[in-house]
C-alpha cells in the first residue's frame, strides 16, 4: 500500500468530503458509469473529469499567443518534462507557459470555487502529478492518486467495482477529452486556426525531448512545442493498469470522445 492510497483510506474512514478528478486517460481501464458509481460508492461526493480543467489549459495558451504574434511558448501540462527543463536545460525555462494552469490544477481551481470545503483528488497515469501538486502548488491540498493506486484502494476496501449506467460526471468537457495523446492541446485548443503547420511541433517521449528543444532554439518559425514525456503521451503514463498497445489505447480515448459528442447531441 502507497502512502497516497493510504491517505485515502485514513480520508474515506474519517467521511471526508471528496471531490474526484479524473484524468482524460481513464477510459483505458474503465468505462465512465464504473468508475464514477465505483468512486461514489467509496465515498466520494462528486466525480469531475480533468477535461475541464484542460478547456481553461486551452483558452489561456491560446490567449497568450493571440496576444503576443511573436510570443513562442513550449506547453507546461507535463510535470515531467518541466522538471527534465529545469534540471538539464534551464534556459528554455523562460520559454515553458508557466502562467498557464495544467488541466490538473484548472481543474482543482474548477472544484474550490464549486464545491468548497472539499478534497480534490486527482486520478491519473502520472507519478510526477504528485510532485507538480506538493511543491508548485501546496495551496492546492490536491491529493493525487495513480490508477494503480485506486486499484490499491478499491482492493482494500473489498469494493466490487459497481456500474450503474445512470451515473454520470458531475462537471464534464467533452471537447478536450483527446488531452492525453500526444497533439491532444494543439488538436483542441485552437491553436491550429491561427499558427501555421511549421509553427507548431508536436513531440511525446523522453528521447525526442532534447532533439525538439535544439530545433526551437535554431529555428525561430516554430512558435509552438506541443510536448509530453511519456511516448505517445499520458496514456502511456506508468500510473496505467493495461495490457493494450499504444494504437488501442489512443482508440479507446477517440471513442469516448467520440461517444461524449454524440451524447451532447440526443
């Protein structure tokens, strides 16, 4: 058992009042209806997706780029490779959108101003979240959890994963719910209808991080570096429970996105 899964159990035995945030990567390992009727079963009080978060993600890279037309950003959603930055390239730092909340801390503030006196938790496939929420943002409280760890929970607690069909996010975003592959900010953010092809770069994987820093540093065209750590992005986070391949795990976030559109519509 994990300190952070831990914590949760000493939460849920001492009735906390909780507010989940799930990460847009979820639908590798379950289905919407599972895991929030699963999470409030436990004790959660309300379930919301990160998507939400990553709607303000969007706006305000969009923003800082309309503002400034010779303003060149690399994106900071990615803990792991803002700390890769500071640590091994510390002069790109003046270059990361630090001003611009990750849809994890969006989401935080999204769950603060809605649901006061509440816990977030976050719910995701990365392990650096937990450093992005302790040192850059201890105001948050934000307790973070990998889906391993809610495993970790759910098996302690002898919980038989429940799934009423009816159940549904309390706050949801069906427009960035592709977030976690890679392009997913650059395919829905915006940024597409006002930079062209060339100005942008869209990278994943820890081997191609330093080659897409020496090519923003030599050609000044690119105005924006789409990047995450993980290959493929975060539904390859080591926080994620599955056997599927890459392709098969960026098909079941396109059909969960897909289904939330059409259901937007009925």
């Amino acid at each position: 058992m994990t300190p952070d899964a831990q914590k949760l159990l000493d939460l849920i035995s001492q009735k906390s009042k909780l507010a989940a945030m799930v990460a847009p990567s979820f639908p590798i390992m379950y289905t919407s209806s599972e895991l929030i009727s699963t999470l409030k079963l436990i004790g959660f009080s309300y379930v919301v997706e990160v998507a939400v978060g990553a709607k303000r993600t969007n706006e305000a890279v969009l923003k800082a780029l309309q503002s400034d037309p010779a303003a060149r950003f690399i994106t900071s959603p990615c803990p792991s490779f803002v700390r890769f930055v500071r640590t091994k390239y510390p002069q790109f730092e003046k270059y990361l959108a630090l001003s611009v909340d990750s849809p994890m801390i969006a989401t935080a503030r999204i769950v603060n101003e809605t649901y006061p006196g509440y816990k977030p938790v976050f719910i995701g496939p990365c392990n650096v979240k937990k450093l992005e929420s302790s040192q850059d943002y201890p105001e948050l409280s934000i307790l973070v959890l990998t889906y391993k760890e809610l495993e970790e929970v759910f098996e302690a607690l002898h919980v038989h994963k429940s799934d009423d069909t009816t159940s549904v996010f309390d706050i949801s975003e069906n427009s960035t719910r592709i977030y976690p592959y890679d392009g997913g900010l650059t395919d829905t953010s915006g940024v597409r209808d006002i930079l062209r092809d060339e100005e942008i770069r869209i990278v994943s994987g820890w081997k191609e991080c330093e080659s897409a820093l020496q090519e923003f540093e030599s050609n000044q065209e690119i105005r924006l570096v789409d990047i995450l750590f993980c290959e493929g992005g975060c539904i390859n986070g080591p926080g994620v429970v599955s056997t599927l391949t890459l392709e098969e795990r960026k098909k079941k976030i396109q059909e969960y996105s897909t289904l939330g559109k059409l259901q937007s519509y009925l």
